[in-house]
C-alpha cells in the first residue's frame, strides 16, 4: 500500500504561488535569505521549549543551520536542526496561506499589477519563494521530541504530496530541484556572499562544506574523498542588536530588517538603543515603508515584536509590549532581567512588561517626531501608509497625547490638494491675532470638505481651517479637544465663536440686526419644513450658499451617523438645524412668493440642498427632482 498522500493547494495559495514564481523573478536570490529565516525561526522555537524541556535537545546539537550542495543531483538543500514539523503541520503551513483578505488583495490586482515586485512582494514571499529557482521542492521534516519524520514534495503548480521519511535528526531540510538555469546556486562563492549579504547576523551559525582543497593534476584519481567534508561558517552568527551601534552599517540593519519582518521593502527608519539601569534591555526597532497588504483587513493583527531573553527568543510579544496604535512598528526587544521560563500568562499583568512597553512607547515617539523634524518626506511616507493608525493613540494612549498630538498631519483651507498636509505647530505659528481656538471640520471625503458652504465666512476673512475628511477623524476629534493650550473647534457644531478675531464685534452686531430683520422670514421657514429641522436660524458661517445643515455642539456628525447606521448600530438622530443666509436670492424669492405651494417647495428645496452638500442622499430624490422642475418651469 502507498503511504503516499496527495492534497490540492488551496486556491490562494496556488495563485499566490503563481504570482510570486512570476513577478519576483528578477530578485530571485531573496528565496535564500527567507529559507534562511525560517530555518533560524524554526531554531530560536527550539531554543525556547528547550527552556523547559531539554531532553528537545536529544543529542542533536544547538540548534544551527547547513547549506548542503549536491552538484550532480543540481539540489541545494537549506538543512535546519530547529523545531521542525509534525505531518499535520506540515498540511497546514506549507497548503495554505491563513491571511484574511488575501481573496480580496488577489481579486483587486489588475493584470500590471500581477507583475508589479514590489506589490506581489507584499505577501511577505517566505516559503514559497523556493519555486522562483527550483522546479520541485522538498520538505523533510522531523519534529523535535518525535521519531517519525515526513517528506511534503512538490512542483509547485496544484498539488502536494505528503509521505513518511527518514530523517537521522531533529529539524527540517528544504531541498531545492534547481531549474536548469539556476546553477549558479550550486557555486560556493554564490552563497557564501549571498549569506553575508542577507543573513550575516542571524544569531545562529550557518555551515557549508569547504570546497575540496584544489587537486594537483594527476592525483584525482587516487584522492580519497573525505568521510565527512570539513564545515565552515559562512556568518557572522552574532545577534545585530547585541553589537555596538559604531559597528553596524545601514545595510546591515536593512538585512536584518527583512529577515524579522520578511518584508520585501526596505525599512524607512529605525532606533537601536541600550538602556542600563533599573532594567537592562536593548531595543532595536523599525518602521516599515508600507503596511502588509492585510494590514487593513486585519486589525487584530499584532505581530512582529520579538521578545528575547538573554538573546532566547521567548515569542511574538507585540500584544504585551506595543500600543494598538504602533502595531506597525517591527522589531526585537531583548531584557537580561525577565526569567528565560516567561509564560504568555506572566507577561499579563506584569510590571517589567509594562516598563519595557513604556519604553518601546517612548522610542517610537522619539523615532517619529526625528523623522518629523528632519526628514519631512520620509516622514509623509510613513504619514502616509501609517498615519490612519496612530491617530488612534489620541485616544489610546491619554498619556502621550500631546507628543501623538504634534505628529498629526491634516489637509486645510490652506491645501490645494487632499494631500498637502499641515501640522497643528504650523497651523498655530499662522494663527492671526485674535484667533482663539483651532477650527476644523469633519467630512466624509476631500471633496466635501473643501467644499463645504459651513467655510465661507472663515474663508472670506481669511481664517485657516483644518479639513478632517478621514473616517477615524470624527472619532478621533472628540479625543482631540485641545492643542498647545487653544481649544480645537468644530465648525459645523453650535454658534460659531469668532474670538476676538478683527471685526468680531462688529460681525456679532451684524448678525444680530439680520436675525431680527429675518425673524418674519425664519418664522415661515420653520412652518414650511416643520420636523425636518429642530431650529432656523440665520447665519453667521454663509456668504455665497443659500443655505447649510448644523449640529449642537456634542451631536454626532451626520456623515458618521449615516456611517454606524449602515453598519447596523442603532444611533440616535439628532435633528439639524438650517442656517439661511438672507442675503442670497434664493430667499428673496421666497419672501417674495405668493403662491402657497410654490413657497413650501422653496423651503424643502432649500433644506435639501443643506443636505446635499454636506454629503447626505436625499429621502426622496423624486420629490427633489419634482420640486426643482416646477420652480424651473415656473422661472
Ligand atoms: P511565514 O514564515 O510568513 O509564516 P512561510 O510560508 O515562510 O510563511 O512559512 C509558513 C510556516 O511554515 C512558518 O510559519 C513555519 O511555521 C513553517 N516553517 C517554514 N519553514 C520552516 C522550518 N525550516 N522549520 C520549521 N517550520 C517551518
């Protein structure tokens, strides 16, 4: 009976596979520094349940890593004694691709984007990257603390095997078929640069033959070949963050980057620091360029904070020592004062764990405003691809507010495009005199907010105004209530408070003289549109619009209304109040009108178009279109 098992890639992953053969082509040799990582992953797991359990150990050795090259076979084999997989395991890791929102990502990529390296990169690559050079590909695997070992073979196109192997020791050997154009894998010097190139400062040795000793002519044949090839170690094997910072290069901290976050970019920046004193720990940490394509979708997504002990990695602690707002900052934290048995449970709760998150809190600060103050655009990008998650620290993290307060970036009055950003330093440097608190307003979109009739007054007196036109942005606001001592106002909630800006008084004045000249007007306004509105009133934001919807000063937003009622939240509905500007014909006319109806039309008119521009679908489009056409027609 064949104890050969045949099992069909899940559909992701047989696409994934299909793109990543394709579009990383032209970096080929990246499949040696993510087999590299994997098999130094497998190895720090290893050390870490040997803690506990040494008899892990057997008799195997530390746990290090082999290039094995057979030149006549064409296989290079990447050989690990690490933690290795059970056949359950190997099913699961090697068949299938658990990210949520990977269907989505796939269905999304255009046929351009299909061949786009740097998007397909995304995926974070790792395992399958074997299949960009090799043709078959191998899996021999034996867990640590079991006898039975599992070959997983495939060619990478639908399916894979699974059958019982033979394997002499713990840990795992991926052994690559090369393509017939992929020789140069096979030569010595090709991977001993590739290994200082990408993999130098993995903590763990990694071994290779040393080529036989060049053989004088004649004496070949006669040459015994060595029972056992002497090793040589190709790396430097020593943990980057425990070297001295004098000593390490950009590209040193790029390889090392990549190899914890199997990122295919590069890092944008990054902070390495030893702290001595109550509790010694280094810390080297890295912001990314871009977020992983499930970035988004995942949200719970915390990974890629390493916690070692000692220089034992211990696990991915992210949860434990990352705010949710930095959960896109990668990188290792490694204390010499927690004990090497630390549970998930311990790390709960625990002191030195709250220390070490304070001080990962810090440096990320620390790192961002850098970056910030001198390196704008880098800064942008991070803004950018990062910027929508640590607007959520407003609220996270009260502690810090005020430093996470300085890194906001926003559109304003001031922007001629969405994405001309402004921070609130420069918006309080251009503060004219007078000017008492920060303005903003919220909106479902650029667009709307630029446009958005509630600026005019502000505009015409030449008043900056941020534009929060991001979903987080509403919420966050009501976080956000002040900045370097000025109150932040939204200007589409309550009175609008010009401060003791020039003509303040004088527009006060003004204002009140048109309410009671337009009190007659406001009065059959009110009668005409009855529930639809709580108040009219006229107002002090209009110059050239006819007419805008406001909120009391603690409602709701009604875009973010609109938002939490399609996601099935039941939300009160406060009613809005219609601020007319009498000044504009649109109301003469009403004043001036006879007819009864043709009046009330008006008025609905005049609430609807409120409700148009501030972004909201209308209750009854028909009618809109009905009234719009008899006023025309009867123009
Ligand atoms: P990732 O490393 O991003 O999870 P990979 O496709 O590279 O994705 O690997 C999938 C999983 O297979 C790994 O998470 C790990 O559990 C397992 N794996 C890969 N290589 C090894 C190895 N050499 N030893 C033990 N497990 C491995």
């Amino acid at each position: 009976m064949s104890q050969v098992e045949t099992h069909a890639f899940q559909a992701e992953t047989r696409e994934v596979l299909r793109l990543v053969i394709h579009s990383l082509y032209s970096h080929k040799e990246i499949f040696l520094r993510e087999l590299i990582s994997n098999a130094s992953d497998a190895c720090d797991k290893l050390r870490f349940e040997a803690v506990t359990d040494a008899s892990l150990l057997g008799d195997d050795g530390d746990p290090a890593i082999e290039l094995v090259v057979n030149a006549e076979a064409r296989t290079l084999e990447i050989r690990d004694t690490g933690i290795g997989m059970g056949r359950q395991e190997l099913i699961e890791h090697l068949g299938t691709i658990a990210r949520s929102g990977t269907r989505s990502f796939l269905a999304q990529l255009s046929e351009a984007q299909k061949g786009d390296a740097q998007l397909i990169g995304q995926f974070g690559v790792g395992f399958y990257s074997a299949f960009i050079v090799a043709d078959r590909v191998d899996m021999i695997s034996r867990r640590a603390g079991s006898n039975e070992a599992w070959r997983w073979s495939s060619d990478g196109s639908g399916e894979f095997t699974v059958e019982p192997a033979e394997r002499a020791q713990r840990g795992s050997s991926v052994i690559l078929h090369l393509k017939p154009e992929e020789d140069e894998f096979l030569q010595a010097w090709t991977l001993k640069s590739l290994v200082r190139r990408y993999s130098d400062h993995i903590a763990f040795p990694i071994r290779m033959a040393k080529p036989p000793a060049a053989v004088e002519d004649g004496e070949a044949e006669d040459a015994e070949p060595a029972a056992q090839p002497e090793l040589e170690v190709l790396n430097e094997a020593k943990a980057l963050w425990t070297l001295p910072k004098a000593e390490i290069q950009d590209v040193d901290y790029q390889a090392f980057y990549k190899h914890i976050s199997h990122d295919f970019a590069d890092a944008l920046a990054w902070t390495h620091n030893r702290v001595e004193g109550n509790q010694n720990f280094t810390s080297l940490l890295f912001v990314p360029e871009r977020a992983p394509f499930d970035f988004q979708f995942d949200r719970d997504q915390r990974k890629g904070l390493k916690l070692y002990v000692k220089r034992v990695f211990i696990m991915d602690a992210s949860e434990q020592m990352l705010p949710s707002y930095l959960r896109f900052m990668r990188g290792v934290v490694d204390s010499d004062d927690l004990p090497l048995n630390v549970s998930r449970e311990l790390l709960q709760n625990n002191r030195q764990i709250d220390k070490l998150k304070s001080a990962v809190t810090r440096r990320t600060l620390d790192l961002l405003d850098r970056l910030a103050r001198e390196e704008g655009e880098k800064y942008l990008q991070f803004w950018n691809a990062f910027g929508g998650v640590l607007k959520e620290g407003v609220s996270e993290d009260t502690a810090n507010a005020e430093r996470i307060a300085r890194l906001l970036r926003f559109a304003s009055t001031k922007s001629a495009k969405a994405d001309e950003l402004h921070s609130l330093e420069d918006y309080v440097a251009r503060m004219p005199a007078g000017q008492k608190a920060i303005y903003y307003l919220t909106a479902d979109g650029w667009a709307a907010a630029a446009n958005s009739p509630q600026l005019e007054a502000l505009k015409a007196r030449g008043v900056e105004v941020l534009l929060l036109h991001e979903r987080i942005d509403e919420w966050m606001s009501g976080y956000l209530r002040e900045f370097d001592g000025k109150p932040m106002k939204n200007i589409a909630k309550g009175e609008l408070d010009l401060g003791d800006l020039p003509d303040a008084e004088e527009a006060k004045k003004q204002h009140e003289e048109a309410s009671k000249a337009a009190a007659p007007l406001v009065e059959a306004l009110k009668t005409a549109l009855g529930e639809r509105v709580r108040e009219v009133r006229v107002s002090q934001r209009l110059t050239e619009s006819p007419s805008c919807l406001v909120l009391e000063e603690y409602d709701m937003a009604l875009h973010l209304q609109r938002m939490m009622r399609a996601a099935g939240h039941d939300v009160p509905a406060p009613k809005p109040s219609l601020e007319i500007n009498p000044q504009h014909a649109l109301l003469k006319r009403f004043e001036a009108e006879a007819d009864g109806e043709r009046r009330e039309q008006l008025a609905i008119v005049l609430f609807e178009q409120a409700q148009l521009a501030e972004g909201a679908p209308l209750e009854d489009p028909v009618g809109f279109i009905r009234r719009i056409n008899s006023l025309l027609l009867a123009a």
